[in-house]
C-alpha cells in the first residue's frame, strides 16, 4: 500500500468552559448566559470546532427558546436566527440543547465565543443550566 501525503486534521488545542449556576432570560434580543470561551488560533488555516450543551427550560407556553453562537458581536449562524431552540407547547418543557459548528476565523488573535439566548415573548422565560446542572462549550482549534 501507499500512504498519502499528511493533508491536515490535527487537534492543536481543546479548552473547556462550565457554567454550573442557573441563568436566564425573558429578551427577545439576544443576551449572554455567561458561558464563553477564549481561544487564540496558531494558524490563520485552522478552524475552530466549537461545541456547547445546554441543559435548557422554557416556563410559558406556545412560545420558543433560543440558542445560538456569538464570536465577538457576531451570530455565527447561517441560516435563521438561532443553531438550536425548544418550544413550550403548553406544558413547561426541558431538554438538553447541542450546538456543533465548525467556524474558520482566518486569524491568529484570540476569539471570543459567547453562548447567547433568547425568548420568543417578553411573558416566557428560557433557562440555561437549568437547576444548576453543567452548560459546557468546548473550543478545538483544527490545524490544516
């Protein structure tokens, strides 16, 4: 057999971050929930696999609780508002949200990925780390 030529993938950095305090919000913009996390690329080639889980409630019904990534003051998402949203359809209603985004910052200064939230009413309240229990993200810096 013949091996071809080391065409990248390699795990250059993981960095972990956990809330374990209960937070939440009744915005329909979107806010912090506090957990972010900070990385510095080695490479303007690498890419940044950024992934977050949520233990999450929503308290009102009819009603959506959102989820998205924020790099600085940017929403990563590509398509709608949010990478990740539950809906109360009449009963309060749990569930653990997951986010997977691989993001390509083309630049080595340290980035800053901010998990934000946000209700769709003013009247509903969404909940990270719901009773406390751990939201984590995680930040892999992916060498070319």
């Amino acid at each position: 057999p013949e091996w071809g030529t080391d065409i990248g993938g390699k795990l250059l950095q993981v960095i972990q971050v956990i809330k374990s305090s209960e937070g939440s919000t009744n915005s329909t913009s979107y806010s912090s929930t506090g957990l972010e996390v900070q990385i510095t690329p080695s490479a303007t080639s690498s890419k940044i696999l950024i992934m977050v889980t949520n233990p999450a409630y929503l308290n009102s019904g009819g009603e959506w609780y959102y989820n998205t990534i924020y790099n600085g003051s940017t929403n990563l998402t590509t398509t709608g508002d949010a990478f990740a949203a539950i809906r109360n359809n009449g009963n309060t209603i749990g569930a653990s949200l997951a986010i997977n985004f691989l993001h390509s910052p083309n630049s080595t200064s340290q980035q800053t990925y901010k998990l934000m939230h946000k209700t769709s009413n003013s009247g509903a309240t969404g909940y990270t780390a719901i009773n406390n229990w751990n939201a984590t993200m995680i930040a892999m810096e992916i060498g070319a």
